[in-house]
C-alpha cells in the first residue's frame, strides 16, 4: 500500500544501504514498463507493486540523494528509470556486476553466477521471460523477485572488503560513475545521434537522418510504441541515404 511504501522509503534513509531490482516489460511501449520494484535491506526484503503505489516519488529521490549507497546488479535499467522519473542521476550506486570484474577479471556476469560465487547458493532463473505487468503475480513470480535482491548486500559487503584490501575499490567505483555518466549523454542526445553508420552520411544525408530522426520520435511517443517498431534504425538510415520521392 501507498503507507508501507512510504514506511519503507523511512527505512531505507535510516539504514543509508539498499539493494534495488526492477523487473519490466520493454517491447511494447515508448518507454519500458515498470512491472515490480524490489528492495533489501540487511533485515528485510520487499516487492513493490507500481501498479498499487502509483507514485514512487519518494524512492527515486532516495535513489538521487547523496546519503543512501544503491546496490545493484546490471544497473543500466535502473539509472535510466531514475533519470526519466527524477531527471536526476544516482549518486552513491555500487554495481555488483562491475564490482566482480574487479574482483575475478569475470565480466558481465549474470546475477545468478555471482551469488553462486560469492554465497555459494543458488537462484531461480525461470521467470525471465515472464510478463510482469500481468496480475495476479504467483507465488513462483515473488520468489523469483525477492531473490533478485536478497543476496546483494552480502555480495556488496564481501567484494566492497576485498577491492578496499586490494586497492580497487575506488576502480569499480569510477567505473560506475563513467557508466552513468554514458547513460545520462545517451539520454539526453538527439535521437539522431543514437543511430549507427551516421559519419558516414553526407551533410545533407545527415540533415535528411535528423528530421527522419525527430519524425520517428514523436510518432513513438505519440503512439506509445518502441522507436524500432514505427521504422528500423537501418531503414532509418537507408532512407536518409536513398531520399526517394
């Protein structure tokens, strides 16, 4: 409910340490949908249902404020949605992924390998594919997401102790920052400049490219639909080339 969300969001500043998971759908809209928030703390963990508490205001200020370390796995996702409900960036982000590259020269791995690694347990990875933006969600579908998170403080307080011994932890930690860094120009570029092969246009194939650009933006925003879905970013490109009547 809307009062445990907020109750949980006075939890997580009193505790300054959280690990965060979503889960969405990202193929049938302009932006992806957020189907589940998950939170851990050191004493417990969480689903959050968007669909219930329709305003997550107070978590992405937490997520954006320079108090509270976010622990993450593959936290590209989770910058972008914090960028686009916030306009802010996250702060104080630790990426377990990144960490362990780090840590064991293994990079990307998959959350289920890292807790393998480091807990010596193992997750379920069955519902990877699942559509969790339908309701009801069983009871497989929960389990699944609390073992998203349940395990990243643990892991984020082993790799934090053996990077700070090494004299890497400051590595990860710039990394991270570099990765949000990339995601927020990515963010904030004109549509045009995302699309490959672009330096090899003319100026007026590229003038052609950016007007194209901007047309398939608004259409997807217009109609709620991925950008690839209103036209390809190769028959984007063709086109600019081409310019048929």
């Amino acid at each position: 409910t809307e009062e445990e969300f907020r109750a949980l969001c006075e939890h997580i500043r009193s505790e300054q340490l959280v690990g965060f998971d979503t889960e969405f759908v990202s193929d049938r809209t302009y932006r992806p949908e957020l189907g589940l928030l998950q939170f851990a703390t050191r004493d417990r963990a969480v689903v959050v249902d968007p669909l219930v508490v329709t305003s997550l205001k107070d978590w992405w200020q937490i997520m954006a404020d320079e108090e509270t370390t976010v622990v993450v796995h593959g936290g590209q996702a989770e910058i972008r949605f914090c960028l686009q409900q916030l306009g802010r960036p996250p702060q104080r982000l630790f990426d377990i992924q990144v960490a362990e590259g780090f840590r064991s020269c293994s990079y990307p791995l998959s959350y289920s390998a890292i807790v393998r690694r480091i807990v010596n347990r193992s997750v379920d990875g069955s519902q990877t594919r699942t559509d969790w933006t339908r309701r009801p969600l069983s009871e497989a579908q929960l389990k699944y997401a609390l073992e998203d998170v349940e395990h990243l403080i643990e892991i984020y307080e082993t790799q934090s102790d053996w990077l700070k011994q090494q004299g890497r932890l400051l590595w990860a930690k710039r990394e991270v920052s570099r990765l949000i860094t990339d995601i927020c120009s990515d963010e904030s570029a004109d549509p045009w400049e995302r699309l490959p092969g672009i330096h090899k246009l003319s100026r007026r194939d590229l003038a052609v490219l950016q007007r194209l650009a901007q047309w398939r933006e608004a259409e997807a925003c217009r109609k709620n639909r991925p950008v690839r879905r209103i036209l390809r970013d190769d028959l984007l490109v063709d086109l600019a080339r081409r310019q048929p009547n």
